[in-house]
C-alpha cells in the first residue's frame, strides 16, 4: 500500500476500517436523504470496511446532503462521501486523465475534513 495517501490515511490515522469501499450509484430526480445513507451504512462492518461513497446525478442542497454524511461520521457508524455527476466525476476524471493523484487525493481529503469538521 502507498504510504500517505488518502486510503491509507483513511485506516492508519483516522482508524477507518476500509478493506472494501462500497459504492451506491443513485440515479434520482431528487436529493439523498436519510434513507439511502442508511442503506449505505447498513452494509458496512469492522471486516468489510466503514468506508463508502454515494455517487448521484447532482445534488440540490450539498450542506445538507454532507450534513448527513457527517451525522454518520461522528455516530461512528462510518465515513460517507457523496460525490455527484455535476462537478465532484467531472472533475476527478479530469484529474486521472492529467494523472494528477495528488489533486485526487487531496479532493477526497478535503471532502473527508468537510464531512469530519461539521
């Protein structure tokens, strides 16, 4: 495993079990609400990992929808990111297609302080 990235920070600094990422791919007209966070909570485990990500087509009301997510954070039940096809896929394909990791890495730490720090 790469030394100082964000998965691996993810486990060996923030003591986020994160052996398998889920991902839940939403294809709605409306925003996440507390239902598909559950449902994204419900399949993590300490073996499995407590680390997902919820892509969706766009996102209405962001501040709400990582308000969320950080309600699960500081629940311990884990770490949430929501990601939508707007802007946040858009601009990580355009990060990997420039094989700019770091600025990945450093999209992903910064969306974890925001969920973190709410």
């Amino acid at each position: 495993m790469i030394k100082n990235t964000f998965f691996f920070r993810l486990c060996n600094t923030h003591d986020i079990p994160s052996r398998f990422i889920m991902i839940e791919c939403k294809n709605y007209s409306r925003d996440i609400a507390n239902p598909e966070i559950d449902q994204i909570g419900g399949r993590f485990s300490p073996n499995r990992g407590k680390m997902g990500i919820i892509a969706c087509r766009s996102v209405e009301d962001m501040p709400l929808l990582m308000a969320r997510c950080s309600d699960t954070y500081r629940d311990s039940r884990g770490l949430i990111i929501p990601l939508d096809d707007d802007d946040d896929l858009h601009q990580l394909l355009s990060y990997k297609a420039a094989y700019d990791e770091k600025a990945i890495d450093d999209f992903m730490q910064k969306r974890f302080h925001a969920i973190a720090s709410v």
